[in-house]
C-alpha cells in the first residue's frame, strides 16, 4: 500500500521549490528531477527502481537510462520479471509537458514502437499518461491520445486511480493487462499497432518486388525462387534500417542510396558488398537482384523506412517482437493470381487454422525453468558446452530466449564474482556480455531445424538481430566480422524424417522434395542436445492425412511408438525429442494438455511414465495463454535421467506463474504415473484417496458397459431421420403423417423409436435424477437384432417410410456408392443406401434398460432409460449411455448412484479434458477408467448399503412419475423436498463405500 505521507513529503517539497525548478536559468536538469522527485515516486508505487531486491539483470522491475548521458532510448523501462510492459519518460520540470508537444509525441512512439498499450510522460508537476495504440504524428497536439493527466497537487487525493493504473501490484497482479484489456483495445478506431503495420508494409514489398521481376520471366517465373530472393532483398534492406538506428557501422548508408536517382543501383550494390564484408554473416553475400529491380520500387521500399513515411523507432522494436511478426509473415506464400499478376496466399498447413505465436512471458518461463537446471554452478567457459535446440523453430522466439538468457546468465556470474571489468557497462548496474562472447555463445549453443526454408531464413536473421540488440558502434569496432554465419546452427529439414525412415515405403522417392528428410550428423556434430525446447506444430490424424505427404505419415506410424489411434503430430515431436537429448538432457515443451487424459495418449503416457521421465507439468486447466484461440494448454519438462519424483501444477493465470505468485503445486512419486489417463491433482488427501481404491478397486467396465449413441451422419443442414412433434400433421393407428420441406410425409410407427435430443429450454440442464422425456422420433430402419431391414421389405412393408427416405436419397446417398453422395457410410451398398452412419452398439438400444450420459455438461447426467430412447453420438456435443453388464450383482440403479457421485465427478474432472466454462468430460474413454468398489453380498451391512441405494432410486422415480403429473404447487413442493433428502442419502451411501467405510 502506498505510503501517502511518504507522497505527500514529497508533493510539499516539490511544492515548496517549483519556481526554482521551473526557472530554466537555474539549470534544474531532468537527472536531478529523476533522483530526487522521479525515482521516489515510482518507489512509493511499489517499483524496486534501484534493484535492491538483488534480481538478475533479466529480471529487474526497473530498467533506468543513465541520468547523465542523453540516450535514444525511454528513460524507465518497466517491467513484470524483465518482460517490459510500460515505459517512463522524464523531463525537467522547465519543460512544460502540457504545452510542449515533442515530449509526448517522443512518449507515444516508444510505446507504440514497443507494442505497449500505454506510456507515461512525467516532469513530476504533471504526470501523463498516453493510449500508445494510436500512432504518433509529428503534428499532434500534446493532448492527442492523452489518457489521463495528473498535477502534483492531485497525486494524494488520486493516488488509487495511479495505483490502478501503473503501480506494480497493478502490473504483477494481472489486474494492469485486464484493466488494459477493457479499456485499451488493440484493434479498431483509429489504432493499428506496430506488428501488424509492419506486417503489412513487408508483405506489400513482397508483391511489389516480386510483381516487378516475375514480369521478367526467366528464372523468376518460378514462384520458389521468387519466395527465396524477394525475402532475402528485404531482410538485407531491413537489417541495414536496423544497424542505422543503433548507430552501428555503415549507418546512414542506406538512406544515402536514394539521394540520387542515377547512382542508386550501383551505390546500393557497393553498399550490400560493404555489408557483406563489414558483417559476414552470409545475408549480404547471395547473388542480390539489384539491377533487376528498377529505381522507382527500391526507393520507395527505402523511403517507406524513413521519417516521414516512417513510424518506426528499430532501437526500439524488440527482437522478439520482430519474430513474432515473422511468424506470421511464414504463414504466408507468393501466389499466382488469376489475372497473372503475383499475390499473398495462406501456405497449405495454415490454410484452415490461425497461427498464434506464444506469449513472450511463456517463453521466458520456459526457457527459465529449463536452461536453470542445466546452467547452474557452470562457469562462462563451460556455458559455451550447452546446446539447446528448437526442433520445429519457426522464426526462431525460443532460440532467441534461450541466447538471452545464457547471455543473461554469463553476465549474472561475473558479477558474483567480481568481474564486472570483463563485461560493458550499458545502463546504470547494468552490464553486457563482449560482442565476441556473445558471438561464442550463439555459435556453440543455438541450434535449429526448421522444414521451411523461409522460416530458417527468419530465424538465422532474428538470431543476428538479437546479437547486435544492445550493441554499439564502439562495442563491435574490434569485432571483425560482426556477425557469424549461421548456416550450421539453423537448418533446413524435416526433423521428424530421415533419409533413412523412407528406404522401402511406397512413394518415398516421389515425395521426397516435400518430405525433405533431415541427417541429423550435420548438426552439433550429430551429438545429442542438452536442451530441446519449443511450441511444436499441433496437427490431429485427419489433418496429417490431408496436408502431409503418404509416405510421410506411414514413417510416423512405423517410426514413432506414440502414434496411436487418433494421435496428434506433437505426441511424435515430444518422442522425437526425447530422442535426440543427451543422456541427461531435458525437453520442454508448450502442449495441448488433453495427451495425459484422452485414449489415443496411451503410448505417450507410458513412454513418459515407464521410463519415469516427468520433472514437471504446469496445467493451465481451460485458462488461455494464446490471444482469440481455444487451446488448453500444459508445459511439461522431461528428462532423460530417470526421476523419482515430479512436481504438478495447477494453474489458472499464465501471469501468475510468470510473476513468480504462489501456484498450486505437488511433489508426487513418479510412480503414481502409468499409460492409464494421470489423475493429477493438487489435493494430496484426494489423491491419497484414490490410491487406496487402486488397491481394492476394478474397473467399472467388469460391471457396465459403455456404448456411444448413433450416428446418422444425416443432420445437416436439417436432419432426415429424426423430427419433433411439432412436425406432426397427423396420427393414425399404425402411422403419423409428418410435414417436411413443404411436403407431408406417412411414416409407419414400427420403424420409430423415441429419440433423446435436446432442443427446448425444458429439455436441457438435466441430471441424474431429472424426468426423462422427449418430444422428438427417430425413424430407425432395423430389426431387433440390429440388422438393416432389407430393401425389398422396407418396399412392401413400410412404405411410407421408404417414399420418405427416396425423397432425400440425394442426402442420404453414401460417397461410397454415388460420387454425387455425401454421407461417409462404410460398407454402404447400393441397396443399404438408407442406413445410418455409424451401427455399432445397434442392439444395445433394443430391449435394454440404460443411463443416458450427457458427455459435456455442468451437472452430472446418467438418466435412467427403460423405454429404448435413441441417443446421438457427437464427440463432445452428443451423448453416450451405460447398461448393466450380464451376471452382474449390482442393478442399473446402483451403477447410476456411483456414476453421479461427487467423487466421481472428481476423479472425472480430473481426468477428462478441459473445457472452457468449466464443463466435465464424459465420454466413453473417460467413463471406462472410472475404479468401482465392489461390494461382498455375503456381508450384510455390505448388501444393505446396495439394496438400499436401489430402493431409494425406484422411490425417486415414482417421485418423478407424481411430479409428471403436475401436483398442486404444495404436493409439488414437498415431493421435491423429499427427492433431494433421497438423492443426498443415496450420496452419502456411495461416499461411505468409496471411502471404504462399510
């Protein structure tokens, strides 16, 4: 809390000084306002300005420009664990911040440059803070974008609007970013942020150029190479725009390439040779396309990148977020357009998805928790032994993180032990590694694969720009070359392929460019990593067989354990991984959290399990990390060294783990892990609990079986086989006559079964013990047995219903049977066109007594059924049931009872995926793993506890038969209190035999 006489101190003493400091004669400078006004005041908002907590350089709350030197960079930046979120500007108070608009517009372009939402100017008299989602014009006022504007003499009475705004528990608490959020939106009006401007700008370069020499046909007439040369051109004008900004060697060059329209060619040639030899990273030695570009497109890609076309500060734009501009830049290819013109398409893998890059503070996480076991006690000389790879790198955002924070680490160990004389000095207790040891450790430690060779590009540049982000032109004057080539660290390939995998499979050598196998003794020597880490693709089977090539795919299948069923392609990236670490190296990755809990993870959780490799698992539950897309995410650290231990995370803010808060956490043995779904749980007495029932428990599936509903795959856009009663026109004694598509229809009743598909209010939020009823019918084309009703009968017998299902037979047609259809109906015939889509489990809904399972809702729901009610399959929208298995002792009631237990709703919690909103998975695999405590009959106490569950669920029932029947609001009343004290009774029964109190 903020101490406001501390505040209060400081605004008299300001006060009681303001026209000596406002008196530019005086010489009041912007340092001492810093020290004696600024500084205190962002320590009385909770900010460690001098770093006396002792953090890590990578972690200081504050980053302070030195006081006495005059910097192109913010004077404060602020940050939540070294992830910046807002800069301070400082003037002296002779600078009138409320007239003088050079210091605002100066404010809101290092905040826009930086992607922050919003920036703070302050001379202490006033404190201003500006919406920095609008871009600066050179022109605005010093009121334009002002979000809010503070005197001194306000800063008491207005210190929790401050604090709500820019204090550090603000920041820390998440509250900053949500308040943001809701009041500082980053799309709409007049804002547009500096990512997505730049995006565009590169993306409209990329036509331009490629317009320009596509037109000359030749070896440009190929959109591959025009891929490769266009992207090359703009890196080079980019990364030279770049070095300009930070003063670095053969600044102002380029700007002075268009002062003469003549000369610009040949002196832009002359330029890229400079660069080529001045920074010799293999970015400027290519063959370049200068000449066949004409003038008037290279200058004004050149102008677009100066004032005043230009809003961008480069000095300012991090690294990391010029990688996340690349990553979505990689989503996107050269096309040719129908009027033979070259235009932007979406690359085939990013057709039918988003791409999301991962937050920063994700990455920082990552890497940290990773490189921070394999670093530690490791001196500088020993560092440069470390290889950390990204296997699927992209644009190159945890390479980046992991080279920082070695950086960042090396920098940590001189200082401990005195050694600041080797390092440079950048800020105030702020140092920086030698531009050579910088080098060092890239080149020795960074390691990428990535299968676009645009991306590898990307992330090799990305890498460089981060080497020189802090330097300058007198730190790389003796570094000779600047920069190295990159070429062995970052590659090109498919990393889940060798030459090797493909030897022998059908159609290998036909897609070979596509596969592009990788040999892994090109890299790190072939010697096995110390850390592979990374966000890799998330791809199900059916996109695999849609987007890879054949043989590709088979590789999977036969190479990788993990492919199993129904598998993801990052189940095999996760294996890979583990293949390709040292003997006690690590993998961390960012994941779908659904691996450790679905059927088709099985092979995953035994290879992690059996060979006890877990060092942790944060699950973030249904909380989102990634910006406008539903993932359910988990970051798991394994290790090659077996682990008798692990550590399970429960976590609902990705900024609370980041701001180092307390999470829910539990250190549990390793043992409790097998292929079976993980119950993990931060509740160590429920946990306790559920590993006494592994002891006496089975599975629930010895008792009950669990069938999924059926499938007509005819719902679309208006369902066949089903309708209401409202569709009803008419009945008769042997038929109803329904009113479809402006048609009326005569369906014979023995071919209608019930149907259970909720649609109205009064339908839905059941549970366990609701009425069960429907409105709706299915007409169901089989005999008791379960087998199809043959087409000549159906003719006869029922005719009404086969005139019906013939007026949709272009619906109802299989593709296997008319290329026309569009039903995916296996063993469809000719003569079984009208039979559902899916018939398995058929006759479980004849003549069989079931719980209908709602497989996603709040509530636990297991309604009984004894009327042959049809239900619909659907993945997670849809419905399964559960029967009582033959020969066994407990009745359907008794099964119901253990199903809708709050324990069991628990275990289902725990083990099912997660949802947005908080919904529970039910499902059929999910309800297979469920233990059952069987019960000894011979035991009186024992059976009573039986009969009596099944007693008071037929008493709940005949309950429900009265409330059917619409009672006076008292009988009412009263009958509904007598069905919860039933309902809590049956409850407390199960509870005693989960608990094994009996």
């Amino acid at each position: 809390m903020t101490n406001l006489t501390e505040l209060q101190n400081l605004v008299d003493r300001f006060h009681a000084n303001i026209d000596f400091y406002k008196d530019a004669r005086n010489a009041y400078n912007e340092h001492s306002c810093r020290i004696e006004y600024i500084d205190p005041l962002l320590k009385l908002l909770g900010w460690d300005v001098a770093n006396e907590k002792g953090l890590a350089p990578q972690y200081r709350e504050v980053i302070a420009e030195n006081y006495s030197t005059r910097t192109d960079r913010p004077d404060y930046t602020i940050t939540l664990r070294g992830v910046p979120k807002f800069f301070v500007e400082a003037k002296k108070p002779a600078v009138d911040i409320t007239r003088d608009a050079d210091p605002a517009i100066q404010t809101r372009k290092y905040g826009w440059n930086a992607k922050h939402r919003l920036a703070v100017l302050t001379n202490f008299e006033y404190l201003a803070i500006y919406d920095t989602c609008h871009i600066a014009h050179e022109d605005d006022g010093c009121a334009v974008a002002r979000y809010r504007l503070y005197h001194y003499t306000e800063y008491v009475e207005k210190i929790d609007e401050i604090v709500g705004l820019i204090a550090r528990d603000t920041v820390y608490s998440g509250d900053f970013d949500a308040y943001l959020d809701a009041n500082f939106p980053a799309t709409g009006g007049q804002t547009q942020q500096v990512d997505t401007l730049f995006l565009s700008q590169i993306n409209e370069w990329r036509v331009a150029l490629s317009n320009e020499l596509y037109a000359q046909g030749g070896r440009y007439a190929s959109l591959e190479v025009l891929n490769d040369v266009v992207q090359e051109f703009i890196n080079q004008i980019v990364f030279l725009r770049i070095c300009e900004d930070k003063n670095l060697p053969l600044y102002h060059k380029l700007k002075d390439t268009i002062t003469d329209a003549d000369q610009l060619q040949p002196k832009l040639e002359e330029l890229f040779r400079s660069a080529d030899r001045r920074y010799n990273s293999g970015m400027f030695s290519g063959e370049d396309i200068i000449f066949d570009l004409s003038c008037e497109v290279i200058k004004g890609m050149i102008e677009d990148l100066y004032y005043p076309q230009s809003p961008y500060l480069f000095n300012i734009i991090e690294p990391n977020l010029l990688g996340k501009i690349y990553e979505i830049f990689l989503t996107e290819q050269l096309v040719l357009l129908e009027n033979n013109t070259i235009g932007l398409g979406k690359k085939k893998d990013c057709q039918n998805r988003s791409v999301v890059t991962t937050p920063t503070e994700i990455v920082k996480y990552m890497v940290d928790k990773t490189l921070s076991k394999v670093c530690e006690g490791k001196t500088p000389s020993e560092i440069l032994n470390i290889s950390v790879a990204d296997i699927a790198c992209g644009s190159g955002i945890f390479l980046e993180e992991a080279f920082a924070y070695l950086q960042d680490y090396c920098v940590q160990w001189y200082i401990c032990n005195g050694q600041t004389d080797h390092l440079i000095e950048t800020g105030i207790d702020l140092y920086k590694l030698p531009l050579q040891e910088k080098k060092d450790i890239l080149c020795s430690c960074i390691y990428g694969i990535d299968i676009d060779i645009h991306a590898v590009e990307v992330a090799k540049f990305s890498l460089l720009i981060k080497l020189i982000e802090d330097e300058t032109a007198p730190s790389v004057s003796e570094v000779v070359p600047i920069l190295p080539d990159l070429g062995d660290n970052i590659q090109f390939g498919n990393s889940l392929v060798s030459q090797t995998e493909l030897n022998g499979i059908s159609g290998a050598n036909r897609q070979m460019m596509e596969i592009a196998p990788f040999d892994w003794s090109t890299i790190n020597n072939g010697c096995g990593f110390d850390v592979i880490i990374g966000n890799p693709p998330y791809v199900n089977t059916e996109g695999m067989h849609a987007l890879l090539p054949s043989a590709e795919v088979e590789v999977y299948k036969k190479k990788y354990k993990t492919s199993h069923k129904q598998f993801d392609k990052y189940f095999i990236f996760i294996e890979q991984a583990i293949n390709k670490i040292n003997e006690n190296g690590l993998v961390c990755y960012i994941v779908p959290n659904k691996f450790f809990k679905i059927g088709a993870g099985e092979k995953l959780r035994n290879l992690i399990a059996k060979e006890r490799m877990l060092v942790s698992l944060d699950d973030f539950g249904d909380a989102q990390l990634f910006e406008d897309k539903t993932i359910y995410s988990s970051i798991i650290l394994l290790s090659k060294a077996k682990q008798t231990s692990f550590v399970y995370s429960s976590v609902d803010s990705a900024n609370k783990l980041w701001a180092g808060e307390e999470v829910s956490s539990i250190e549990l043995n390793s043992s409790v892990l097998n292929k079976l779904p993980w119950r993990l749980t931060t509740d160590f007495e429920f946990l306790t609990m559920l590993q006494r029932l592994d002891e006496v428990s089975v599975p629930i599936t010895k008792h009950a079986e669990i069938f999924n509903g059926i499938q007509t795959s005819a719902e679309r856009p208006t369902p066949i086989y089903w309708f209401s009663s409202d569709e009803i026109v008419a009945e008769y004694a042997d038929t109803v006559e329904i009113s479809r598509d402006g048609n009326n229809y005569t369906i014979e009743k023995a071919l209608l079964r019930p149907y259970f598909k909720p649609t109205k209010k009064a339908e839905k939020g059941l549970n366990s013990y609701s009425i069960l009823a429907t409105d709706k019918q299915i007409i169901f084309p089989y005999d008791n047995n379960g087998h199809l009703i043959r087409i000549d009968e159906m003719q006869s017998c029922y005719p009404g219903t086969y005139a019906y299902l013939l007026a949709h037979y272009d619906r109802l047609v299989p593709k296997c049977v008319s290329r026309d259809g569009t039903r995916n109906v296996p063993n469809a015939t000719a003569d079984t066109w009208y039979q559902y889509g899916r018939t398995q489990a058929l006759t479980a809904f004849i003549n069989t007594p079931k719980l209908i399972v709602g497989v996603l809702s709040k509530e636990p729901m297991y309604a009984m059924d004894t009327n042959d009610i049809l239900i619909a399959s659907g993945g997670t929208a849809g419905y399964c049931a559960v029967s009582k298995k033959d020969g066994s002792p407990y009745a359907l009631e008794y099964i119901q009872a253990w199903l809708s237990n709050p324990i069991t709703e628990r275990i289902l919690e725990i083990v099912g995926s997660d949802f947005e909103g908080g919904f529970t998975a039910r499902g059929t695999f999910v309800l297979s793993t469920l233990p059952f405590v069987e019960l000894d009959f011979a035991v009186e106490e024992q059976k009573a506890i039986h009969d009596r569950v099944v007693a008071a669920s037929r008493e709940i029932y005949e309950i429900n038969d009265a409330l059917s029947g619409r009672p006076a609001k008292r009988i009412a009343n009263l009958l509904q209190r007598q069905k919860e004290t039933l309902i809590s009774e049956i409850q407390g029964l199960i509870d005693r035999v989960y608990r094994l109190d009996y």
